[in-house]
C-alpha cells in the first residue's frame, strides 16, 4: 500500500529503518532512499548494514568489507538521522537477513523496525531465509526499481508499505565501471565517498591486480 493511501499515524516509540546492502560502492541514490525513508515513513533513524559475507553474490564484491565499511561511514557522517551498522561484518558466516533483524529486535525491544529494500527483492522475499520471522519483527518500506512491475506475493498482503521514490538506474556497477575507466564519478557519490576511493585507490587497485 502506498503511503498516500492511508492516514498517517506516528507513534511514540522509536522507528528504526535497516537498509543492508553490500554497498560496493554507496551512491547517491543509497542516500536518496535512506533519505525518503526518513521523511515519508516518519522514521527516527536509518541505519546502513553493511553485508559482511552476502550469500547470494559474494563472488561480485570488489571492495574489502572494512573499505565498504567506511565509504558507508563517510557517506553518512553529515547525515544527522543515519548512521551505519558493523552488525553483519563482525558476525561469522554467510549473513542472512532474518539474523540481523532479530539482533535489531533483541538491541532495541521497544521499537517499531522497518526493513527497506527493493520491490523486485519484494518480490522473491518468500523465498528468503524464514521470511515469516522477519516479518513477525519488521515492517518491509518497498522501494520502486526500474524495469516490468510484477505481482507481490499474497503472503505479503498486509507486510509492507511503497515508498514513494523516483526510480533510478544507477547501480555500484556503473560507479565502479567509471571508476576503473578512469572517468569523473563524484557526482553520483557522496563526496567523502569520492575522496576516500581516491585517497585509497579502492578500485584501481582492484582493477590493477585483476589485469597482471
């Protein structure tokens, strides 16, 4: 249901948003959700969860998790209500969703969490790690992807929210492809974020080793 569709009630407890994602790198439309969340959902807080060893695309990540780690970090530090989590990264093993919002629920018992992600991982969330225990202790915020709408679940009816959000294409791959090309990308970064890639040489240096 979209926000719009209904009254808005603001409780008094604390309203927290999770946004995990590899963050290969963070870009501006990461913190443009984080930021619609924030002001549509009437959220206190979002907090960035940096996967540590993602299950489904671990072979894809580039970036050491201590360097995604602090591009998120940077990314976040003039943002007063987000901040980032080290949550997945100091956990052993694979990191599935249902674990790190059941440590979200036991660290903050009193408060409402909303867990963001994309309309096409709406989709597929049955097939998800135990879905219904996620959703016993999360609301899901549905953010719009480009590309053919497809149906959501039944099992979701009543799960979720749409986040109004003007759909974007960017991706990490795109802003690391121009990085290893050597193009301008600071303006699809935050720029802390684009000093630090460039003050460490993140993904030249990746893209160096990968060609010897």
């Amino acid at each position: 249901m979209l926000f719009g569709e209904r009254a808005r009630f603001v409780s008094s407890r604390q309203r927290i948003g999770i946004l995990g994602g590899t963050f290969d790198p963070v870009h501006n439309a990461h913190c443009a959700i984080a930021r619609a969340a924030l002001r549509e959902a009437k959220l206190d807080r979002v907090v960035f969860v940096v996967a540590g060893q993602p299950p489904h695309k671990a072979a894809d990540v580039l970036a050491t998790p201590e360097e995604r780690y602090a591009m998120v970090e940077a990314a976040v530090a003039d943002e007063p209500h987000m901040e980032v989590s080290r949550i997945e990264l100091d956990r052993q093993g694979p990191s599935y969703t249902v674990d790190t919002v059941g440590e979200f629920s036991r660290n903050f018992p009193d408060a409402q969490l909303f867990l963001i992600i994309g309309h096409d991982s709406l989709v597929d969330f049955v097939k998800w790690k135990a879905p219904a225990d996620i959703l016993k202790r999360a609301r899901l915020l549905a953010v719009p992807r480009p590309g053919p709408g497809h149906s959501v679940p039944s099992a979701l009816d009543g799960h979720f929210d749409v986040l109004p959000f003007l759909e974007t294409e960017l991706s990490s791959t795109e802003v690391r492809d121009l990085i290893v090309s050597g193009a301008p990308f600071g303006h699809l970064v935050p720029p802390g974020v684009e000093k630090l890639i460039l003050e460490r040489g993140i993904y030249r240096a990746h893209h160096a080793s990968a060609s010897r």
